[in-house]
C-alpha cells in the first residue's frame, strides 16, 4: 500500500491526482504546542512540543532553517565530460520547484531543519499517483516508528485515528541527525533537556521580575489592622497607589501605623544577567550555533577578525554538515535522483564577499595562465547577462623597427 493510498484510505498508485479538498488530507498535522507551565518552584517541562517557546532555541533553530532555506538546491547530473545541470525534464527538478500545493523548496527545507533540530529526524513522504511522485511532504517524526527487519528498513506510521501502516523507502525518505543506533537521529532536546529547561526557567523568572520589579520590594507592616479582610485593604490600597510602572522609584508616603521595610536585592538577582547570558552560550552550543548569531555575549573577544570570517565558520561548522546529510539522503534516492542526478545546494551566496574581494578572486581566477574559471562563469556567478560575442582584432602588421605598415591597394 503506497503512502498516499494510506492517508486518503484508497489505492492512489494508479489513480487520478487528489482533488483539493482531498489534498488537505495528505498531511500529517502537528498537534499545537502547549504553552510552557509556569512553575516558581521546579525545573520548566522543556519537551520537543514547546521548545521553540524557549526564544535560545527559537534563535538557534532560525538562524539554521533560514540559512538552508535559503540558498539553492541544484540538480546535476554526472557526464563522462564531468557535472551538467539537469534538465527542467528531472522529476526531481519539478518537486523541488514545487514540493506540494502552494509551497515552494525553500519551505521544505526549511521545515526539514526545523524537524532535524527539534526531533532529530526529518521524514520526507513520497506521495504517489499512478506510480510518479507527485509531492512531497514531512510526516511527523513522533507518529512514525523506524525498525529494521533483515535489510529492509520498515517504517509504521499512525494517524490521528490510531490506525498503522508500514511502508518502506519506496514511500518515506529519511534524512538522519547524529545518531547512537543508524536508525533514528538523536534529539538535541531530548538530549539536553536540562540546560533548555534551564534557559526556560530564567525565562520565567524574568517575566515574574519584571511584573513584580515595579512595585516596592519590602514587607508592609500595619500593626493597627485587627483582621485579615483590613490587612487585605492595606495591601490593594498599597498596590494601587504604588504598584505599575509610572510609580517605579517615586517615593511612598505612609500614613498611621502602617510601616514598609525594604528588602536588599538577593545574590541571585544581581546575578540574573550574567545567568542569562551564559545559558544563551549553553543553547547555542546545543545547536552548534556561535553565540554571536543569536545576538548573544560571547563571553570574550571574537576569534575571527572580520565578518566574512565569521560568515565563514558558521557555515562549515554549523550550517555545511547539515547540507551534506540532506545533500546525501536526496541523492542517494533512486526514485528522486535516478541515473546519476544528485542534490548539491549553492553555498556561494552565504559566502559572498565584499567588492573588493570579489574581484580580486575573480582576477586570479581569469589568468590566463593559472585561472580556473571564465568569463561567462564570472558573469553568472554576478547574475549579469552573458556576454555579447567580442569580435577578434587582429594587430596591425609592424616592420622591423615597430612602425605600422600601411597596406596600399
């Protein structure tokens, strides 16, 4: 049973394309993410379904599903005379152009690196008609359960109903995180739970700072008050003079009995920024992302002298393994890169430099003796029309002594 057949309930391997009332069907939604519990007294629940509450990790996991997102995914095809773009004909070409109705490659790559950070797996679904793929969509790593059985790898997916089926690469490509067993990535939350829960509770602890901060912190002591109901009047008629923001530091004028002695600042408190800061170090080190582009402190001067180096090492250390277990996973499908086609993304983009470097690359790389490149190359990689055939002139003929020598008819 194909997995399109699966999730519409008839056999769509050899029947008309869905209508679109049926293609709301061919996802597997996501149910919404709770909102993190608040707690003063324990470690925030951080789980695969909230973590993206968690503004770090909210940070860490942008800064890599929009870098992928956005650079190009080409389609070559290996040729005895070495790589050749492939055609607009690739069926391959067709999905990433358009992988399902109204979303386009850069929203499947960027829902892939979403799923690989949170989840550890992305789990791309192969829907079929008469037998040709016709879309592609992510299934929700939590809903399917991965198992090897000899040699094949059997994957069960479950629906909202409860129901199963299994289906074999033929219907479901697996792109992999770091993992322990081959089988399933391993969650970068799962596995660093603690210090994303960590990140979760300062969180909270400043959002009940600052809805607290602005009324005095002290103990109010009115001696006169004969009952709990005139302790109660006490403390609302005290929240309303002094409470909000418009009566931070102005001076609270007491009158009979009532009494108000302020509270120093805790340890913890004073130290809350510096606590701040170092958990952002932490999550960015979970997601293999510099501290500097989440906008976080690095906590010294900055290795690399210059942005492009920047640039640099967050693409070969964060963003460029990524690109590679994708890069594999797609080209090593027959059915979406049959034939010697395969996936690689353009990275030149993210390593644009300035004017002045550009050219001076592009001036080594058009030596005419050491050069790697040509013209036309250049022109392209600057997005310029290709350059209008030059005509060839030819140097005057000179005698010996270097003068023209003009021909007589």
């Amino acid at each position: 049973m194909g997995l399109m057949s699966y999730l519409r309930g008839d056999d769509l391997r050899s029947a008309a394309p869905a209508q679109a009332d049926e293609q709301r069907a061919l996802t597997v939604q996501n149910t919404s993410a709770p909102l993190l519990p608040y707690s003063r007294s324990s470690l925030l629940d951080v789980s695969t379904g909230n973590v993206l509450r968690v503004s770090d990790a909210y940070a860490c996991v942008r800064v890599l599903a929009d870098s992928v997102a956005s650079l190009p995914p080409k389609i070559y095809r290996k040729t005895p005379a070495g790589r050749v773009p492939a055609g607009d004909d690739q069926r391959v070409v067709q999905l990433l152009r358009s992988p399902s109705p109204g979303s386009t490659s850069a929203d499947l790559f960027s829902q892939i690196m979403l799923h690989l950070n949170v989840f550890g797996d992305a789990l791309i679904g192969k829907y079929r008609s008469e037998g040709t793929i016709v879309q592609l969509g992510l299934l929700h790593p939590e809903r399917v359960a991965v198992e090897l059985r000899g040699q094949r790898i059997v994957y069960t997916l479950t629906d909202d109903r409860g129901r199963q089926t299994e289906h074999s690469t033929d219907d479901v490509l697996h792109i992999k995180g770091m993992s322990s067993d081959g089988l399933r990535g391993l969650s970068p939350v799962a596995q660093c739970r603690l210090a994303l829960s960590l990140s979760s509770n300062l969180q909270e602890h400043a959002r009940q700072y600052f809805a607290q901060g602005s009324r005095p912190s002290g103990i109010l002591t009115a001696p006169g008050a004969s009952s709990t109901a005139a302790l109660e009047g006490v403390a609302e008629t005290w929240a309303a003079k002094h409470g909000g923001v418009e009566s931070m530091h102005k001076v609270a004028v007491l009158a009979g009995d009532v009494s108000f002695t302020p509270i120093a600042f805790s340890a913890d408190d004073s130290q809350f920024l510096q606590q701040r800061e170092l958990s952002a170090r932490e999550v960015a080190r979970i997601f293999r992302i510099p501290a500097w582009a989440i906008d976080a402190p690095t906590g010294d001067s900055l290795t690399y002298s210059s942005v492009a180096m920047q640039n640099r090492a967050l693409v070969d250390h964060s963003i460029r393994p990524w690109l590679v277990r994708i890069e594999r996973a797609f080209s090593n499908d027959s059915d979406l890169c049959p034939g010697g086609t395969y996936l690689e993304f353009d990275i030149s983009g993210l390593l644009r430099g300035d004017d002045d470097t550009r050219s001076q690359v592009y001036a080594r790389a058009l030596d005419p003796v050491t050069g790697w490149m040509r013209r036309d190359e250049v022109r392209a990689l600057e997005n310029l029309e290709p350059e209008a055939t030059a005509s060839v002139v030819v140097p005057a003929p000179t005698n010996g002594n270097g003068k023209v020598l003009i021909a007589h008819e």
